[in-house]
C-alpha cells in the first residue's frame, strides 16, 4: 500500500500548485496542499516529543494559557487547526510553530520571556509563521518537494534519513543539527503578524520590544530567530512601525474583556 502514496501525492503536487497571498499581502509559490503539510507537522512534532523530554506540568499550563488566549482571537478557518503547546526541558533558547498547529517552547526561551506578554510575543510570532504557510513555501522547492514526499512515502516516515532534513526544512532544524533559518522576510511578516495577534488578544504588545530587549541582554537570539539579516535593531525598529496600530487593537481588546491572566510557573 505504502509504494502507491508517493505516486498518487506527486500528482496532487502538480494539480495543487499555487500561489497564495501571505496575511500581509504577499503573493507565495505554495506546492504542497495544506493536508499533506499538516500531517508532516503532526508526524514531526510527534518524533520530536520522542526526541525531547517535556517540561513539568506547571510550564505546560501557563504556555497553554498564552497560546488558547491567541488562538481565539484567530480568523475561523484558522482556528479549526489542531493547536498544540508543550514546553521542552532544554536550555538552548528556542521555540518552533510547524504547520498544522503544533508549537513548541524550551524552558530556556522561558527564561528570555519573562512576563506572559513577552511569550505572548514569541507564541504570536509562532503562530504567524503557521498561518502565513511559511513552511509550504520553504518546503516548495523541487528538492524539498521531493524530499517531503519521500519521507511521506517511506515506511520510516520521520524517523529515516530524510526525516529529519525534513523536520530541519519544517523548521525543527536546530535541535537536529541542520540550521535552515527562515528568510527575512519570513522573519518580519511573523513579527508583524504575531504582533496584531497578541494584541487582538490582550496582550501588551510593548512587551515585544522588552523581549528583544532581553535577547540582547542575553547575548544572541533563539536559532528559530536567526534569519540570514535582520539585526536586532531592524527588526525592533519593524515593531516599532507597527506599534501604534497595535496599542490600539490592544486597547480594543482590553475594552471588550480580553485581559489574559496567565501566572507563570
Ligand atoms: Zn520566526
């Protein structure tokens, strides 16, 4: 059975390729259909829960706090996904999104993010990379295209060879020693959408500039964040363009009774 899925796939690649328009306007060459893409998202992040040890209850409930408060206040059709938080026992600074919802945070990102708004910053920014489907466009290159439906094919899935360049191109890299940092423009339009998100939701968006803030304070930036170009300060400026929209969606938000509370651990 397993030999007839990369036939039939490759064909639904050809029929499915598109372009799609990114939140911000962005026209994008997505090959893979979201169905294919989710279920590569739902297979790496179940490997990578074998491959890691989880954080204690506690962490798991406040980073849920955070992410539930967001995902509410997303369109319909993007609330329907499979949302998943779990924090990772692991110092290296660093936090994942793969398509189809499920998210990752380690305890030493917990660490840089020192108040709920501040995770708010970095599970919208997360989030933002889901839903601006910049995994399909990384993964749609021919070779990652083929690669992806390789390991799709293969009775190994994630766990062979090509698993885990895969989970590299989903944007697992770091933890798989394949540093694939997402584009610049990748990086800035998950600031910008994250930004609108935690503000939707209640959250300061003020808090993103601190957590840059403490990034360079703590000498560098997560691996998930280390894009080819943009500086601290570029990137910091980029939210700063964006604040006075942002304060006024917060202000919104906190009006209409969204004022998350979540106690961090
Ligand atoms: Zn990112």
């Amino acid at each position: 059975m397993r030999w007839i899925r990369p036939i039939a796939m490759t064909a639904l690649v050809l029929t499915l390729a598109a372009c799609t328009t990114s939140p911000t306007g962005r026209q994008q060459l997505t090959l893979m259909s979201d169905s294919q893409l989710n279920e590569m998202g739902r297979e790496a992040f179940a490997q990578y829960q074998q491959d890691l040890p989880a954080a204690g209850q506690a962490h798991q409930r406040y980073a849920q706090c955070v992410a539930n408060a967001i995902v509410a206040e997303l369109p319909e059709r993007e609330r329907d996904k499979d949302w998943q938080i779990r924090v990772f026992e692991s110092e290296q600074a660093n936090a994942f999104a793969l398509p189809g919802g499920y998210m990752g945070v380690n305890t030493g990102l917990l660490d840089i993010a020192k108040t709920q708004d501040q995770l708010a910053a970095v599970v919208g920014h997360e989030i933002g990379h889901v839903i601006a489907n910049h995994a399909n466009e990384r993964v749609s290159t021919h070779t990652s295209t083929q690669l992806a439906l390789s390991v799709l094919g293969s009775a190994s899935g994630m766990q062979g060879q090509g698993g885990q360049q895969l989970m590299g191109a989903l944007g697992l890299g770091a933890q798989y020693g394949i540093l694939l940092p997402f584009s610049r423009r990748h990086e800035s339009e998950a600031d910008v959408v994250g930004l609108r998100l935690m503000a939707d939701a209640g959250f300061d968006p003020r808090a993103s500039l601190a957590l840059w803030e403490n990034m360079s304070a703590n000498g560098g930036q997560p691996p998930e964040w280390m894009s080819t170009h943009p500086s601290h300060g570029q990137r910091m400026q980029g939210l700063q363009a964006q604040m006075g929209s942002a304060m006024s969606r917060y202000e919104q938000a906190r009006q209409a009774g969204r004022t998350p509370n979540c106690p961090r651990p």
